[in-house]
C-alpha cells in the first residue's frame, strides 16, 4: 500500500495558516457594499420577469401602485332644488309650442333635467327652427330601447314610463328625487322643496296625487299618481324600479297611461302612495276659478292641463295669467293660493282670501266649512259632468244675489324685509249678471282691497299646515271705496266662526 502524507498544521499562533482567507482591505470593503444594491435589483427584477411568465393574469396585465380611493363626502345639506332631478315627457310635435310653460318655472343654472322626446325636434308650426337657449330646459331623446315593449292602445305611454329609467342612467351626482311631469306641466318649484324635505329621502318613497275626476279614478287607479300633475319619487325607490321596470312594461302592456304602467311596478315594489294635495293634475273642463279660489291648505306644487281650460284671469291669455300668478308666487312661494276668512261683524260679510289670486266677497254670512268648499265652476275631464269630484263642491247659484262679489290681484308690492302688499280690483259680474239689492250694492261699493302679510318662512311649511286667520282693518272703514285687510297666524285660542 501507498503510503498517505499528512500535512500537520503549523501551531503558531503567530503565522497565518495556508487555509485561511486573508483579511479584506478597507478598499474591498467598499467595493463589496456597492454590488448589494445591484445584486437586490438583479434579483427583483428576475421575480417580476418570473411572475410576469407564469401568473395566471393575462400578459397585457401591469403592475400600478394602487390609486387612493376618493372619499365621498354625504351631502347633509337640507334638501334643495339641486336635489331634484326633473323628467319632462314631451314629444319633438308638442316641444315648440309647450317649451313656453315650461320656460315659466325652469331655474337655469339652479334645475336639473331634461325634457324627453321621442327624436330630435324639426321646425315649428310656423316653418321656423326653434333653437335650444341656454335658459331653456335641455331635451334628450328617448332610449330606442321602449320600441321593443308591447302595447294595447298607446305606444308614446310605454317610451314615457321609461324617462325614470332615462334619468337614472344619467348617473349624475347627488340626486335625491326624481320628478316626473309632462310638457304641459308648471311646477312651482320652491314648494316642491318644501314638500319634498319633509320627508327622508333615503327611505322609498312615491309621492303625488291622485285626479280630481271620481270617472278617472276609477278608470285608472285611485291609489295612483296621475303623471301631469308630477309625482316624485326617492332615489333608493328609483333605484330598484329601474331594474325591475321593463319587466312590469311586458307584464302591464295593456294598461292606457305611462303613470299607471309605473304604479303597478312600484306596487309590486311595495312602496304606495303618500297624497300630497298640492299636486294638481286638474282633470277638469271649463273654469278653473273654484278650485283655485279655495286651495286646499297645502303648497301649491304644479298646476297641469293649462291648454284645456279657461285662462286663469279674466281678459288674459293663460300664458299673460300664470305669469301674473307665478310673479306673486315668487314673492312669497308658500303662500301662493293660501285662503284665509275674515268676518265683517258690523256689516254681516264673509271674506274669502286666495293669496296672490283673488278675493270673494259675500254680502252674507258662511260658515269656514262652505268657504273652504270651492264653487263648482268647472266639469270632469271626460264626460264634462257635474261630478263627482274626490272633494265636496258647492253649486253656483242661480240666483245672482248669492253670488260672491269677485276681486282679482291687480298688482303687489314688498314691504320692507319681510312684508307684502297686495291689491285686488273688482272684476264684473263673475256668475252671470249683478245683483241690485241694497246689501249687495252696498259690497258692490268695495272697488278694491288691500292685502298685508308677512312673508312665510319656508320652515313653517315643516309643520303641521293651519289655514291663516284675517282680521278687516281701520275698524271696518272703507275709504275711496277701499278695504284694507291683514293676514296673519291665528292667535292661541282664535278661531273662525260666524
């Protein structure tokens, strides 16, 4: 055998062994620092090639640094006009002429909305192209997708139940409500808001009223919104009918109207409806007068129909009426309408005020009961009756000497910060011809009333509505065939009885 040479390490503690690595020099060192970083970089860079190969994401996939996410914060603003998002049926036949009423109550930079035709408008009745303005509405066309639906007798109805579904796909920011009307529609915009921000808006909510016709009523739906005179409906209820509404326009395709087509889905949804008195879709024929004489004690929200009945003021068109009734509603929004009575004691008067339209006054005495029951001055809609109405009406009376003697607003003036005055003139004989007895000459004598109040703050309409009281000032005189009068809240025990 070979023979092994081990070699015995030197045992010097002093001499390097032969094994050993020699120290670094301070030069190494540094040398050795600056390869680390680039050694880290070889290495990251060989793991994202590696991910990028074998991940299960596709290759056109990236890596970004994630974005910060945008916080929204909730608008806990009262509700206001910018809330309201407004969907206006018309049609590009209809838009020329009705742009003008809608022109009435459209706040621009301040509404939102659009007015919804089934195509784009041509040229008017006149031959001329009517432009869109800046202080206009703006109009969209319809989604083609309503031509699909079935329908028994309307097919605009179906493309009309379908604006709640265009408006919300609108996806625009910090919508409360949803608005419906027509064309044909003038809504009173700042009561709208009173109305509206009585109730929470992130709960479901479907809110209008029915019509005034008992024959439409039954025809339709009672419990249903009738769609001129606009409903509104909350954001969280839009937001689950628009995604079952297209199966409710298959179910209900043999249904008449667009607004009963929504009601049947939103019954199915469960929400039903809340009645707010102020909407009007005045399913009347002939003069409006009665009605509007003696409002109900609720915000005047819309007014509908105005091309089918007499002009509001005598010797008016109906556009030259609405602007006099929208100007005094501008001046004081909530009290618009509002009726207050007062008494002449001394004399043996009834007085009745429609605040910023007209006054009635009765050579006689009525209980508040049949002052608040409007003179039926008007028929049903469809088969232009007597009735019945949903509310109690009294007939005009063929004897003219039981006929109120009628004032209508001539002019109105601010007081001060807060104050208000308005005048009414006498109008003829409203009724038919005057009466010549000597107590209703001696009203006939009554040329012109003055009206004081104060303005109403918008937060009283937040509470329970109270009809105000009236009292005849100057101790009852009447100078230069003028009476003056002033409304204001009831006192604590106050009542009005004759």
């Amino acid at each position: 055998m070979s023979e092994v040479r081990v070699e015995v390490p030197n045992q010097d503690p002093t001499k390097s062994s032969k094994v050993l690595v020699q120290p670094y020099k301070p030069c190494d060192i540094l040398v050795l620092f600056t390869r680390i970083p680039l050694i880290v970089c070889f290495i990251t860079s060989i793991s994202v090639v590696l991910y990028s190969a074998f991940s299960t994401q596709s290759r056109g996939s990236r890596f970004y640094l994630p974005k910060p996410k945008s916080v929204l914060i909730p608008d806990q603003r009262p509700t206001n006009i910018s809330h309201i998002l407004f969907g206006i049926a018309g049609s590009a036949a209809t838009w020329h002429d009705r742009i003008r009423y809608t022109n009435l109550w459209w706040k621009p930079n301040k509404s939102r909305g659009f007015i919804w035709l089934d195509k784009k408008p041509g040229i008017n009745n006149d031959g001329k192209i009517v432009h869109q303005t800046e202080n206009m509405i703006p109009y969209r066309v319809s989604d083609a997708g309503w031509t699909r639906f079935r329908y028994s007798s309307s097919r605009s109805a179906v493309r009309i139940a379908r604006i709640i579904w265009d408006s919300f796909k609108l996806n625009l920011p910090n919508v409360r409500w949803f608005v419906m009307g027509d064309d044909d529609t003038v809504f009173f915009t700042d009561n709208l808001v009173s109305v509206l921000a009585r109730y929470d808006h992130d709960q479901m909510w479907y809110i209008g009223c029915n019509s005034e016709s008992v024959e439409q009523n039954v025809m339709h739906a009672y419990d249903m919104a009738f769609g001129g005179g606009g409903f509104a409906v909350s954001y969280p209820l839009a937001e689950k009918l628009v995604n079952v509404l297209d199966g409710c326009l298959e179910r209900y395709y043999y249904f008449y109207g667009s607004d009963q087509r929504v009601w049947a889905c939103i019954s199915e949804i469960g929400v039903s409806l809340t009645t707010e008195r102020g909407f009007h879709q005045l399913d009347i024929r002939g003069d409006p007068y009665g009605l509007l004489a003696a409002h109900p004690v609720a915000p005047l929200v819309s007014l509908h129909h105005i091309d089918y009945f007499n002009s509001l003021f005598p010797n008016r068109t109906q556009i030259d009426s609405l602007d006099t009734l929208i100007h005094a509603y501008r001046v004081d929004p909530n009290r618009i309408l509002q009726q207050s009575f007062c008494y002449d004691s001394k004399r043996g008067w009834s007085i009745s005020v429609s605040w910023g339209y007209t006054i009635q006054l009765y050579p006689f005495l009525l209980s508040a009961n049949n002052l608040a029951m409007p003179l039926q001055t008007f028929k049903t809609w469809r088969s232009w009756s007597n009735g019945p109405f949903v509310f109690n009406t009294r007939p005009v009376s063929p004897n003219p000497c039981e006929h109120p003697v009628v004032y209508f607003l001539d002019r109105l003036e601010k007081v001060g910060q807060t104050g208000t005055r308005t005048i009414y003139t006498r109008s003829g004989p409203k009724f038919g011809k005057g009466c010549d007895r000597a107590d209703y000459v001696k009203a006939m004598a009554v040329k012109t009333i003055i009206v004081s109040s104060l303005r109403i703050d918008p937060a009283y309409c937040q509470k329970a509505t109270l009809r105000p009281c009236c009292e005849i000032m100057d101790d009852g005189s009447i100078k230069d065939g003028t009476m003056r009068i002033r409304i204001r809240k009831c006192r604590e025990k106050e009542i009005m009885a004759v």
